[in-house]
C-alpha cells in the first residue's frame, strides 16, 4: 500500500485548521484530514478539539465518527471509543462493514464488557461468517468467557 502525503498546500491548510471556531468553515471530510495531520505530528490537544468540533457540526458524518473513534483508541478512552463506533454504526444502518463490527468488539473487550463483546461477536459473525478477524474475536472472547460460565454453574450446584 503506497503512503500519499499531502501536497505542501493542503499541510498548510491544516496548519490553520487548529481549533474548534475555525472548523465551521470546513467539511467534515476537509476536519478528519486535518485531524489525521493533527495525530501524524502528534499534537493530539489540536486533534481532540477538531474531533469535538467535528462532531458538533457534523454529527451523523461517518468520516468524522469514525476518525473520532480511531483516536479515542489511540488515547484508550474506551468510552468514547464505543460511542463513536455505536453511532457510527447508527449512521451505517445495516450497512455496517465487517471492520465497524470489529472495532466495537474489540473496543468492548478493552473495556472488559466481554459479555456484551461476545454477543456483538456472534452477532457479526452471523453476518459475516468468512471474516476471519471477526472469527478470532469471537474465538478469544469465547474462550475469556468460558471460566466464567464453568465456575457460575459451579456455584449453582453449590446453592
């Protein structure tokens, strides 16, 4: 996969796009480029508040929830992570690609929500079955929720 960069101009455009006042005068498409420049020079103060903005102004565009998403994981707020994802997935409806479906279990998972991870897991897989990241989720959840379910029936017949 060949790395474009952006033409000497565009990073300039960037440059200015910095704050949250200044993102009104842009689209949502033009806010997660300048949000991915933001991350690529590490200013994440820069990204947060344009992901916010973004939000704001745009709250059903996938570009910006899905960015949004991208750098709540990078930073590993988890909450945030799977609000983004769940209204993205809103937005998507039944479209919803096999990669969303992956981002929320895992996402899930980081938060140790490993029930609610796995049924989403089961539930993707039902749509995708070939996808074989979706199936390693479910694998390793599967396997995380076993001792659960083996040491709760182990207490059931201890009552």
């Amino acid at each position: 996969m060949s790395q474009t960069t952006p033409s000497a101009s565009a990073a300039s455009s960037y440059e200015q796009l910095c704050s949250a006042e200044q993102a009104t005068r842009f689209t949502a498409a033009q806010i997660r480029e300048a949000i991915a420049h933001w991350v690529s020079q590490d200013r994440m103060d820069h990204a947060e508040a344009l992901v916010a903005a973004g939000l704001g102004l745009y709250p059903e565009s996938q570009d910006i929830l899905a960015i949004g998403a991208l750098l709540a994981e990078i930073q590993e707020d988890w909450a945030q992570a799977q609000l983004c994802i769940e209204r993205l997935m809103l937005v998507q409806g039944e479209g919803s690609p096999p990669d969303t479906w992956r981002h929320l279990v895992r996402v899930m998972r980081c938060r140790q929500a490993y029930h609610q991870a796995f049924m989403h897991a089961q539930k993707a897989l039902q749509r995708f079955p070939d996808h074989t990241e979706l199936r390693e989720e479910h694998a390793q959840l599967a396997a995380l929720m076993e001792p659960a379910v083996v040491q709760t029936k182990a207490e059931a017949l201890v009552v």
